[in-house]
C-alpha cells in the first residue's frame, strides 16, 4: 500500500518561487504532480517516470521542474515564476492523465499554494 506526503506550499508573491516535496512510502513505478483549484477538478501538472522521462501541462513547461532523488524516496517540483492561477492544493500521486493510465493510489493530504500580493 502506497503512502504519500507532500509538503513544502505556502504564500508567495506572483514571480516567486517554491519547491514541493513528496515522500513515496512503497513503491511507484512513475509519480505524477496533480492541482485542484476551489471550484476545478484536479489536474495533473507533471509527471516523471522510472526512467526519468517527464512531462509537463503546457500551462507550467519553463517553469515547473519534476525531479526525484531515490535515495530519498522523495519527488520534487521545482515551481518558479508562480501565477495567481498556479494557487491551489497539489498533491502527488501516480500519473493519471496526458497519457498515462496508472491506477491512483490513496490520496495524501496535499499542501497549499497560494500565489498572491
């Protein structure tokens, strides 16, 4: 069974910038990075898989990085430049979305992020 905990949203003005943290308990074969704004489904936004080959909405290309570091079980995304439009809870999980079909595991909490002046 497959846990996830993200952290590391907060409040950032509109140009800044912050790193997103995902600790993997089990194994995943690919993580994706997902956003849901008040009103909006949840979407995916980046994903990375296994061999390292990643992917990107066109909306964050240029200015969100997906990374991993295995010896940590941890997934990263690497948000510069933020938006307004970039506020929302972003949680992980496997990617699901532009075209990649993995079952999702259980839902983590998720962090905030709210790109505001």
């Amino acid at each position: 069974q497959v846990q996830l905990a993200e952290s590391g949203g907060g409040l950032v003005q509109p140009g800044g910038s912050l790193r997103l943290s995902c600790v993997v308990s089990g194994i995943m074969v690919a993580t994706g990075w997902y956003r849901q704004a008040p009103g909006k489904q949840r979407e995916l936004v980046a994903a990375i898989t296994g061999g390292g080959s990643t992917n990107y909405i066109d909306s964050v290309k240029g200015r969100f990085t997906i990374s991993r570091d295995n010896a940590k079980n941890t997934v990263y995304l690497q948000m510069n430049s933020l938006k307004p439009e970039d506020t929302a809870v972003y949680y992980c999980n496997l990617p699901r979305g532009m075209g990649y079909y993995f079952s999702l595991a259980s839902w983590g909490q998720g962090t905030q992020v709210t790109v505001s002046s």
